[in-house]
C-alpha cells in the first residue's frame, strides 16, 4: 500500500510538530528510554490527531558518536553495521509497542550532513564560533586523538584504584573524569599508552549568546508552560554562567565538519543530535522548511528524559538563534524523571531492567504495558516498575474496571431476545429525562473536561486517570441501575441504560485510543465499528458538547459484534517467574541460565538469585499444605558457615540498597560479600563486626560485584526489621559453626520461591535470650552461641 502523502501546515489550522530525544543507537531501549520519550510523545500526537489537529511526529535513532565507535569495537564490525543493526532494532521494538511516528529516521542520513553544514556555516558567518587549543590523549599506533571511552586506565580517585575506568567515568566508584586524569591509560583499540597531545577545535560562543537565548526562555517558559523540572534544570545551567562548548570532536564517524582547518574532525554529538530533528523531517518532506521555518503557524513540542534537557532549552535554541534565521523554536517541553527497576535503576550500559525486546517475550500484551508505563510515568519524581505493581493495574484498573465494565454492557447487548438485545442497540428517547442516566452524563462530561485541560497542558497521567475514572462511573451506574431487573420490569428504563453504556464503551474507545491504540481498536471491533475509521468524540469544530449525551454516540438500530474479553488476569506464579527471570543485568541472566543448565547435570549447594531481604523478597504461605516443586533440599551438615570478621564495608556503587564488604573468613585474603542490608542496618554498624557468614555459596554477580559468600541475618515474621545474626565476641575468626547436639543428619528445606530456610528460625528463648537456632538447636561456636538482639520470631536469611 502506497504511503500517505506527507503533512504539512495548513493555515487556519492548529500544526503542530511533534519530536522525542532521539534514542542512541548502540542498544536495546529499555522500559525508562521508552516512557521517556518516544512512548510519551506518542500519546500527544495520538491526542492531537484525534482533536483534529494538524500534527506530525518526528523520530528516529542517534547514530554519530563516541558510543557507536565503542559498540562497533565491542562488536568488531563497523560503526555503520553497528547502526543499521540497532536501528532495525529500534524500530521493531516501537512497533510493538504501536509508536506510530510519521517519520522514524536516522542522523546518519545524508540529509543530516546537508542541514548540520548548511547551520555550520550560518554561524561562522555571523561570528559565532571561535577556536581554542585543547589538550587530548593520542595514541601514536593508532594514529588519532582517542576520544573519552575510547581510553581505559586505574581511575585516579583515592580508595578506588578500579583498573579499567573509562575516560569519561569510571563504572566502580561513579566519578567523572577527565581522559587526561587517569593512571597509566591505556587506548582501547591497541592497548597502547597514549600521550597527551594539543589539538584545536571549534567553539559555540554561548556567554555571546546569552541575551538572545534568556529573552526566549523568559518568553517561551511561560507561553510554553513547561514542566517544572525543565525550568528547573535550564535556570541551574543560566545560573553557573554559560561557557563556550565545544562543537568538535576528533573522529572518524559523524558529520564532517566542512572547513579546510577541520576537515579530519566531525562534529560533536551534542551540536549535531538536535540538529537530527530537522534532517529527519527533510527525510520526510522536501518542504520541511515550511514546518521548521514558520513560528508564527506551527507549535513545537518536544518530549525527552530529564538528563536532555540543557541540550534543548540551552544548546539547540543557541544554534538556532545564532543562524539568525527564522526558526520555529520549541514551544513546550515534556520532561520525565526516571523510572526506576525494583531495586535499583534501569541501565542500558549495565544492561539492567526490562527491554523492549523483554517485554515481548513476556506475552503480556503492549496494551498492558503502554497502560502501566503510563500510569506510573515520572512526571514530577522518580517512579518504581515492580512486578508487583504491574501485577495489580492490570488485574484491578483493566481487567476488573475497565474490562469489565465493557464485557458487561456489550454481552447483555448481545445476548438473545428475551434475555438481552440481539446484539442490536436499543433505541432510548427522552434519555435526558432518566434521572440516573442524566447524573452519569453530567459527571462524564466533568471526567472529559478535566482530560481536555490534562492532555493541552501535557500531563498524561491526569488526562489518563480522568478517563478512567468514567469507566469507574459506568460500572457504578450499572449497579445502581440493576439493569438486569429493569429489563423485565421497565424496558424503557432499560433501553436507556444501555443505549447509554454503549454510548460510554464507544466514548472510552476515543478517550483512551492515545493511551493504548489496540485496545480501542478491539472495542471498535466488537462494536462493529471500522477500527480504521477516525475515533472522534468531538464535533467538526472540535467542540466536545457530545459527551453530555453519550446516549447518543452510537444510533439505535446498529449491530455490534462478538464482545470477548479485553484482558487476562496476571497470575501470581507470572508475576513471580518474571521478576526472578529478570533480575540482574542481562549478561547476569545469561551466565544464571548456563549455571542452571549445568546444575541440572550436577549438584551444586546454592541460593537462587541470592536474593536477600532489602531485595523485596517476601516469605509466601503454599497453599494446600503442599511443597513447592522447586524447593531444593540442602543438608545442613553441609553448610559451610563461619565466623567472619567485616573489615570494610561500602555502599555499592550501582544498588542504593545493597553493601559490598570485605570479610575476613579466616583465608588468605578477604571475601567480597554483597548483602541487602542498606535500610536495615546503618553503615557505621556494619564496620569491624563479626557476623556468621554462609562460605560455599555459587558466587552470583550483584550489580557489577561477584559476591562470593552471605552474611546471615534474621528477619522478623512481617519483614519489617532484619538483624545479623551475632557470633560471640570471643569467636575466633574463621571457626566453622556447628549444631551442637543435634543428632543424626539434619535436612534443612530451601524454599526457592520464597528463599528462606523453613526450619532454620531465631524464635529460640534460652535463658532469657534470644539465639539462631536448627529446630531448637542454636548456631554453636567454642565460645557459645550465635544470637540476635530482639527478634524472638522469624526467619534466618
């Protein structure tokens, strides 16, 4: 099927241009990169297109750069293999998640190169930009300057040292750096040491900039009514006093800069990635001018994360402004905080979350995720995705109100004369004048008015609750109606309810069409309606005087469809799965999947997951009394603990909720040991004190860290309050303990689901105290028992 022509403004109209950040190319967006921008931008031009106005959406990956040329060495082929590989990618991943851009494209378009050179050489004319000498390492081998990650080195940082810290940052301790600070660095590609070198480059001269670039924000920021966060990381930028950036980079993959002096140098990502907008919509139309070069006619909305946000309201509007040409600047900007993964934060370089690619897999249909992301998207402060959350917005918000509300109004319609419609919609005058339905129509227009104001004004989340909350009304005008009782004692009344409730099903499918488009094209489907057909709830001004009379969206006489369900529940034993599946970082998953392949040939003594309390385990009842099918046996004369001594112990660099410490176990070195004590026990707590530590554990890596033993604690029955178990004082490091008068060979039963020793408690009250025992048998050393302060019920974890 041929493509629509392209859009363009049309005067009279509302026109309004639509752009995400561009995703980087060099991996799989994850569920943060997707709420952040293009998912988010999405809805609004869905909204837009579904107002009426004249709206395109402009997307599409960022491939120059540093990264790519990382990747691309990674992966040993070429940055443009790199790209057209991902870019693929990105792509099939948004169609999943039904993103429908006008244009997806690329920055390595040459349409790029043309429109970034065309701005170049606007600003060296209006003198702009200006040269300075920088200092850069050089790899003589090589032959070039090395750019930030391609330089590996011992990070400078006191009580760090880590040996492979990248010129940009170092991965261990999280520090900035300079490539020129590291120890001893080393080029990536040949593993040489480099010298420092002096190299010239091209400024952008901001602080000369600056009246022009504060008059627009003044202006715009209001006008715009961006979000709080956007303003508030624009004035910190303004605050500081704007410097002279960099417009230039010493490498091989990206927009060649067109000048005699430069022309070995391309330009550097965060002049030329913005600029990617503009070439991209010149992809889509050879008239592209007519949306970038017409302020007084379209309107530009830009939605990104807000780490972007600088690049946006202070970098681009300064390339702009310094062409002196008439560009359309953005008008408002959408900026979302950072949705964080259960315990910690979502990562593309750690490769930590849910990808997109993930959420496929998972079967859990992109409805249902477009739903929730949207639902928790981080509009003022960071969000948490937990299983668990997206457990019970899908079972509670879709599957029991929305789901149901639609399921019930449309089966009874369906049903056969004499129970129900014959699936043909009942004709219902003088509806105005039933004093229920008349009470449903006032508080569903108030429910779309509030979702007009949300969606002008950006925020999804509101323009999303306000339309659920109609589904809410409809299935407690149901109820309130018994229509079910009026369909024999008064038809009329009857009639009215549910030419009504048709009306509001009908009224839900173009409300929530910006918020999950396959959902509406289902409802449209089992109301016989074309899911192709524009869904509109306003007349042809625009006027929304319709939703005050829902009984009339859909005429008497029509025939509706097959009404199935709209949503399937999400079990416990799902959710479950999922969460342990996706743990870790994705290479953590992979190296869990080969170790439980192996374990299958061989026995080996191990905690799955080694997951620990502050990890958001929960001890769970089995119902019926029965065991649980991966419940793994472990002897306990097989368990090797000990009493360890903590040396030293640290927050974890990557897991705000997780210790790394030094544990001396009584060996030639310490063991590295990662335990999930943060919100339980305070730092200085956890510094020079014995503990019991479990030693032949599977060493499992913990964000980043292998951790190669566990710190035994206890837990309270509601898991509110965790304590280390204690060896005495007298201890000697390195001393096995035992079960001391326990005889035979005791059997101590790992529940994998819930990752708690079933027999294994500190509910033991000897002599008035408090002691970590086996089936009344205390954790024994030579210098007596191992005990716990005030925890007298619980668990040992």
């Amino acid at each position: 099927m041929a493509s629509p022509p392209p859009k363009l403004p049309i005067p009279g109209r509302r026109n309004i241009l639509i752009t995400s950040a561009l995703p980087y190319v060099n991996n799989v967006p994850h569920l943060g990169n997707i709420i952040g921008c293009v998912l988010s931008a999405d809805v609004f031009a869905r909204y837009c297109r579904l107002r009426g106005y004249n709206a395109i959406y402009i997307c599409g990956t960022d491939e120059y750069g540093t990264a790519t040329e990382t990747k691309a060495l990674e992966e040993k082929c070429s940055p443009k293999e790199i790209c057209d590989k991902y870019h693929v990618i990105h792509d099939e991943v948004y169609k999943w998640f039904d993103i429908k851009f006008d244009k997806f494209g690329r920055t390595s378009a040459p349409e790029q190169t043309e429109v970034c050179q065309a701005i170049f050489h606007k600003l060296m004319e209006n003198k702009w930009l200006t040269e300075n000498t920088m200092q850069q390492l050089y790899c003589d081998t090589c032959e070039r300057f090395l750019a930030d990650r391609l330089v590996e080195g011992k990070c400078p940082t006191e009580g760090c040292n880590y040996e492979a810290a990248r010129g940009d940052q170092c991965e261990n301790c999280s520090k900035l750096l300079n490539p020129t600070e590291l120890i001893d660095p080393k080029c990536k590609v040949c593993k040489n040491a480099p010298r420092i070198r002096d190299t010239d480059h091209l400024f952008l001269e901001l602080p000369l900039l600056s009246d022009k670039l504060v008059n627009y924000i003044n202006n715009t920021s209001v006008a715009g009514m961006w979000s709080q966060n956007a303003i508030q990381a624009t004035n910190a930028w303004l605050k500081e006093g704007l410097k002279q950036r960099c417009i230039t980079r010493d490498l091989k993959w990206g927009v060649p800069v067109p000048h005699e002096k430069y022309k070995d140098k391309v330009f550097y990502v965060w002049f030329d990635a913005p600029i990617g907008y503009i070439s991209i919509t010149a992809s889509y139309t050879p008239d592209w001018e007519k949306w970038w070069k017409d302020p007084d006619n379209v309107e530009l909305f830009q939605f990104m994360g807000k780490d972007n946000v600088p690049f946006h309201t202070v970098m681009f509007p300064s390339t702009l402004l310094g062409t002196g040409e008439n560009w359309t600047m953005m008008k408002t900007i959408s900026v979302t905080e950072y949705l964080n993964y259960e315990a910690g934060k979502f990562s593309k370089s750690h490769g930590i979350g849910v990808f997109g690619n993930d959420a496929k897999v998972t079967n859990i249909p992109s409805e249902v995720w477009r739903y929730y992301l949207l639902m928790n998207r981080p509009e003022v402060s960071d969000t948490l995705f937990t299983w668990a959350d997206l457990q019970a917005k899908l079972n509670s918000e879709l599957l029991n109100n929305l789901g149901n509300f639609i399921n019930r109004v449309l089966s009874f319609v369906a049903k056969p004369a004499g129970a129900g419609y014959d699936s043909i919609i009942p004709d219902a005058p003088n509806a105005e004048s039933h004093t229920l339905t008349n009470a449903l129509a006032e508080k569903t227009n108030k429910w779309v008015e509030q979702y007009l104001e949300a969606m002008e004004k950006v925020k999804l989340k509101q323009g999303l609750k306000s339309a659920m909350a109609i589904s809410s009304d409809g299935n407690a005008y149901l109820q309130e109606s018994q229509f079910w009782r009026l369909y024999k004692e008064d038809p009329a009344a009857c009639a009215i309810v549910m030419k009504t409730s048709v009306g509001v099903v009908y009224l839900l499918a173009c409300l929530l069409e910006p918020f999950m488009p396959s959902f509406s094209r289902e409802v449209l489907r089992q109301l016989n309606m074309s899911p192709d057909e524009d869904l509109s709830f306003c007349d042809d001004k625009g006027e929304t005087a319709k939703a005050k009379r829902p009984w009339d969206f859909i005429s008497a006489g029509h025939k509706i469809g097959k009404p199935v369900p709209l949503f399937k529940e999400l079990k416990d034993e799902e959710v479950e799965a999922f969460r342990i599946k996706f743990a870790g970082s994705q290479a953590e998953r992979i190296s869990k999947a080969q170790s439980d392949a192996e374990a299958k040939k061989k026995f080996i003594l191990k905690f799955p997951c080694l997951a620990f309390v502050s990890e958001g385990s929960s001890k769970k009842k089995q119902s019926g009394g029965s065991k649980s099918k991966t419940a793994e046996d472990a002897s306990v004369a097989k368990l090797d603990i000990r009493v360890g001594l903590i040396r030293k112990a640290e927050k974890h660099p990557d897991a705000d909720s997780l210790y790394v410490e030094e544990i001396d176990v009584g060996e030639e070195a310490p063991r590295t040991v990662v335990s999930g004590l943060v919100k339980f026990i305070p730092l200085e707590e956890m510094q020079n004190r014995k503990v019991c530590v479990l030693c032949n554990l599977k060493p499992v890596a913990m964000r980043g860290i292998k951790s190669l033993a566990m710190v035994l604690a206890a837990s309270s029955e509601d898991h509110s309050k965790v304590e280390l178990v204690e060896p005495p004082e007298s201890a000697a490091v390195g001393e096995k303990v035992t079960f001391a008068g326990f005889s035979g060979e005791p059997e101590a039963s790992l529940n994998a689901k819930s990752k708690t020793w079933e027999k294994l408690s500190a509910d033991l009250h000897s002599n008035g105290e408090l002691v970590a025992c086996y089936k009344d048998v205390p954790f024994t050393t030579s210098a007596g028992v191992c005990k716990v302060k005030t925890i007298a019920n619980g668990d040992i974890r």
